[in-house]
C-alpha cells in the first residue's frame, strides 16, 4: 500500500512539473512573438522616417545677396550647422 501511494505521488509530481515547465515554455513563446512584433514595427517606423531637410539662414540680415547662406539642419543625432 505504501509502494502504490509513492507512485502515485510520484506521477502526480511529474505531471505537475510538466504542466509547469509547458506553461513556462508557451510564456517564453509568446513573449518572443510579442518582442519580434515590436521590434519589427520599430525597424519599419525608422526606415519610414523623412530624411532631413535643410534651412538656410542668412549670416547677414541686411544685405541677404551679399554672402553665402549658412545652412542649417538636424539629422536626428544633433543640429549641424555649416558655414
């Protein structure tokens, strides 16, 4: 009688370790889809992104035909400023 209830303890743990490790395995799945989703979204979002435009601004406000336009625009990174 003994014997008969280890092993059914036995089997019942194992199940119980089983039904636990597939849980955990189909939470890694399912948050490695949702990783990849987002991941791919962002990778799109940035390949969609306009390029950047310049400015120009004038280094002499009086007289604009005088002199070269200093040319101003951001890349995303930081303001560059070309004289």
């Amino acid at each position: 009688m003994i014997m008969l209830r280890t092993v059914v303890f036995t089997v019942i743990g194992l199940a119980v370790a089983l039904l636990a490790t597939l849980f955990t395995a189909s939470l890694v799945v399912a948050f490695a889809g949702i990783a990849t989703v987002l991941l791919a979204g962002r990778a799109l979002t940035m390949k969609m992104q306009a390029k950047a435009q310049p400015a120009y601004v004038y280094a002499d406000r009086r007289n604009a035909n005088a002199r070269q336009p200093v040319r101003i625009w951001n890349d995303g990174r930081g303001t560059i400023i070309d004289m």
